[in-house]
C-alpha cells in the first residue's frame, strides 16, 4: 500500500518530462535527423548531461529506441507528439502544462471557497484571459482542435445532418466539428460562432465565420445550433444566458445539439475532470438530467440522446 501510495506522489513527473520533450520539440529535431545525443548538444547548445537523462526517461518509457550506435527513432506515441503532425497531439499535450497546472495546484483555493482557483490567480476568466494573450490563445485553440478532430470523427454519422439547411457551431473554437460536418453535409450552409479573437485570424473552406460573444447575441442565421463542450465551462447563470440566446438565434422547430460528458452517461470517472473544471471556470461535469433541465428553463424540448464516444454524449432539443 505505501509503495503504490508513493508511486502515485510523482505519478505527474511522467507526463511532465513528455510535456517538456514538447516544449524542446525533442522529437520534431529527432525526426528530422538530430538523432543522436551529440547532434541535439551541437545543434541546441543544450545541457548533454540534463539531455540525457531526458531521453533516456523516453527510451525507458517507450516513446525513443535507440539503435546499437545510439541512434534514436521516434515510436508511435513520440510522432504523435511533433508539432509538425498535423494529425498528432502536440498541442494538445503542451496544454496541461501551464495555466491549467498552475490552477490545479491552487485548488484547495476552490475548495474552501467554491471559487476558480485560475480566477483567483489571473484575475480573470479563462477565455477573457487567453484574448488578452494571443500566443496562448492560438495554442489553446490548437489543442482544442486536436482534441476535437479525434473525438468528434463520428459526429457526422452519429446525427443525419441532411435534415437541416444552416448549422451552426457555436463556441466551436477552430472549426473542427463543423468542418467534419461540411465534409460529408456538403449542401448544408455552415457557420462558425465564436469570439472575435478566435475566428479572426483561421480560415476554413466553405464556412462562414460569425465573431460574437455569446453572451450577448447570436444571429438568427441558422436552422440548427450545436454547442459542443461549452455549457460545462460555465456556471449555471451562465449556462442559462448562453442557452436562452441560442433558444432566441433558432426559428420554431429549430434544433440544439448539445455535446457535452455527461456523468451518468459514460461508464467513465468524471471526478478529475469536474475538478479540473472548478479549478478553471468554477463549473464541474453535470449529468444529462442536469443538461436538460437548464435548456428545459430557457425554453427547449428535449427530444432523445445518443452516445457520441466512450466519454460523450449528444444531447437534442427542439425550441
Ligand atoms: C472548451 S472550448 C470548446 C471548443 C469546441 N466547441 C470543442 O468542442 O472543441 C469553448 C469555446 O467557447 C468559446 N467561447 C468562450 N467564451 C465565448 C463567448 N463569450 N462568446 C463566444 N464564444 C466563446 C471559446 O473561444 C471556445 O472556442
């Protein structure tokens, strides 16, 4: 027991060493030929002996191989991890390093007073806070994507989207849900809803971008909204205010999908997440019962859900 106990202490430095094989882009330089220990010193100036046991932690953990003349190679989880992958998880994986770290170890701050520890220490919300800074914002925004491009792949056959003529993603970030849509609904009119920071410098094919805030008006432009891993960003006022807009944005009989974890949904733990969730916005994982009762409130009909993945579900309703 005190063995596994203190195992679980330093459980975090894994996931810690990757992170900072990323920030060094440690396998993007291995990949395109600095594969060797001396080649990463001559051509970084880094530390050899700091190095190495960075790359041996790698090695142990199965992310490099290294050859008999100590060549190293990058393994499947390690090409999922250079920024130059389009397909990979980079971004992704940088994301847990910072702010997000940083609130976590404060969140006894969000225990005893049922406040953001990310608030308490940056003074701000989150999205505020990442549009007063550019560069973080790209990067949350990156991984984000990453996320979404794997965990909504399904989307598209999870719900026949012919049905509607205009969909909009609000609060869809880079775009990858209703890109995936566009792909296979190549008639359906899409638009992308999200803050004027966020959409202005990306551009998508085929879909038309809408900067907003949705707090204050969505335009009535669309026949079906979807807001995919919003809702639980926010508290319950402010849940409510962004689903009585989006209530007002649809015309009779117009549709909401809303993606979100629901706790009693998925047969996975929703506890760290819905700590990681006080941590940052001061909300947590509600269950669908919840989810149906703030949209009942502003005004929807629930119609049925379907699983979207393991983690999510897709809940429909009608205005
Ligand atoms: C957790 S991300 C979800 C992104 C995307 N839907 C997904 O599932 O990957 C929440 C999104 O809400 C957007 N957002 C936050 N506050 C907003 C506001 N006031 N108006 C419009 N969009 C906002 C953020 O920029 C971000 O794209």
């Amino acid at each position: 027991m005190k063995s596994e106990l203190k195992s679980m202490f330093t459980e975090h430095w894994k996931y810690l060493a990757v992170s900072t094989a990323c920030k060094l882009n440690l396998f993007d330089k291995i990949h395109e030929g600095q594969n060797t220990l001396n080649k990463l010193v001559e051509c970084n100036l880094w530390n050899g002996n700091t190095l190495s046991h960075l790359l041996n932690f790698l090695f142990i953990t199965g992310f490099l191989e290294v050859d008999d003349d100590r060549t190293y190679h990058l393994n499947e989880s390690a090409n999922l991890l250079r920024q130059n992958n389009i397909d990979g998880l980079y971004y992704a994986c940088l994301n847990w390093s910072a702010e997000h770290l940083t609130a976590w170890q404060h969140l006894d701050h969000s225990i005893k007073t049922g406040e953001s520890s990310f608030k308490y220490l940056y003074k701000n919300n989150f999205f505020n806070y990442l549009s007063k800074h550019p560069e973080k914002l790209i990067n949350y925004h990156k991984a984000m994507y990453q996320y979404a491009l794997d965990d909504y792949k399904e989307l598209p056959d999870a719900v026949d989207f012919s049905v509607h003529q205009s969909i909009m993603d609000v609060g869809g970030g880079y775009g990858a849900a209703i890109s995936l849509i566009k792909e296979r609904y190549v008639n359906a009119n899409c638009y992308l809803f999200d803050m004027e920071a966020v959409v202005h410098g990306i551009f998508l094919n085929q879909i038309h971008k809408v900067a907003g805030d949705f707090f204050n008006y969505i335009p009535p432009i669309a026949d079906a909204i979807i807001l995919a891993r919003v809702i639980h960003d926010w508290n319950d006022m402010e849940a409510q205010k962004i689903l009585c807009n989006c209530y007002n944005a649809l015309p009779d009989r117009g549709i909401l999908y809303l993606i979100e974890n629901c706790s009693d949904k998925t047969c996975l733990d929703l506890s760290l997440l819905s700590l990681n969730m006080i941590a940052m916005c001061q909300s947590y994982e509600r269950s669908s019962i919840e989810y149906i009762r703030l949209c009942h409130k502003a005004g929807f009909t629930y119609l049925y859900s379907k699983p979207l993945n393991q983690l999510q579900t897709i809940l429909i309703f009608q205005k």
